[in-house]
C-alpha cells in the first residue's frame, strides 16, 4: 500500500469522522427552536446517550462555561468542537 493510498484512507476515516460528529451535534440541537445550538439539557442528554457519561449539574454548569466562548449561553458547532478535543486529551471539569 502506498504513501498516497494511506493518506487517501486517513483522509476518508477522518471526513467520515467529522461527519458523524456532526449529525450527533444536529441530532440534539435540534430538540428546541434553536437549531444550530446546545443548551445546557441538551447538551446533558447528548454526553449522557452517546458517551456514557453522567453529568451533575454543577459539572454541566462548569463544562458550559468552559465551552461557551461567545457566551451566549448555547453551544455551537465550532464550540462544540473544543469539546471533542478536551475528550480526546481526556480533559473535563473535576
């Protein structure tokens, strides 16, 4: 296998990534008005269904502010980006 056929793999793996990244993100900013944002349940009901994870409030309240860069209160994709890199370092609000 060549140079160029790996990077062609690597390249497809991470799009398909990226793409299923972002229907999960859509699949749940979708249950309000807000289409193109996270709120706070929201966001909860994504970590706790896709990840496995149990969020208190006082976490959730900790994790919103950290990614809440425009502060507006939601989360949006790009912010919801830095989320996807804090779990890849395996960082979160303790």
């Amino acid at each position: 296998m060549g140079t160029r056929h790996i990077r062609a793999v690597i390249t497809m793996s991470l799009e398909s990534a990226v793409q299923i990244v972002a229907e999960v993100f859509h699949k749940y900013a979708g249950e309000d008005e807000k289409k193109n944002t996270l709120n706070c349940e929201e966001l909860k009901k994504l970590l706790e269904a896709e990840c496995s994870k149990k969020c208190g409030a006082g976490k959730m309240k900790c994790l919103m502010k950290r990614l809440d860069e425009n502060k507006d209160g939601e989360i949006d994709i790009v912010e919801f980006g830095a989320l996807i890199g804090m779990m890849a370092k395996k960082e979160s609000c303790s």
